[in-house]
C-alpha cells in the first residue's frame, strides 16, 4: 500500500476500523516497498480491542519500532484531517 493521495490514506483507516470491528486476535502485514508495517489487533479483556503499529525494514527485521497499544478511540484522533 503506498499513501499517494487522502484516498489511499482513507482506505489505510478503514482496514483499521475494519479490524476493530471484527473483534479477533491478528495481524495485518502491509508491504511497504523495501519496508512492512504490521497491524497487531488484540482483544482485551476490557476495554474492547486495541492495535499496535509495527514498523520494519524486510532487509533488517529484527530492527523494529513499535507505537503502543491504540484504542480505536485514539485512531479516530489519528486519522483526522484539520480543515484549512
């Protein structure tokens, strides 16, 4: 998936949001080009579902970076666009 246009951006938020309703435990890898972004869904006991954003080079994996765990609250606060 390459970000070339606010579409491309939408259709990013929307597999998240996708993930969130689906309510399972996975992962969505995302091929970046010469790099991956993984999507680490987890059920929580409460609290509803969380995500985690992972980023890694294919030629280097074990060289990662990780954000915490998000609620769809805070991807919602993520993905919004200010006005100008």
């Amino acid at each position: 998936m390459y970000i070339k246009s606010y579409n491309d951006f939408q259709q990013l938020k929307r597999l998240i949001i996708k993930g969130f309703e689906e309510r399972k435990d996975r992962n969505a890898y995302l091929d970046l080009g010469d790099s991956q972004l993984i999507l680490t869904f987890v059920k929580q006991v409460f609290g509803g579902t969380t995500v985690k954003f992972t980023h890694s080079y294919i030629n280097n994996p074990y060289l990662r970076k990780a954000s915490k765990y998000l609620s769809r609250n805070d991807i919602e606060k993520l993905f919004i666009i200010p006005a100008d």
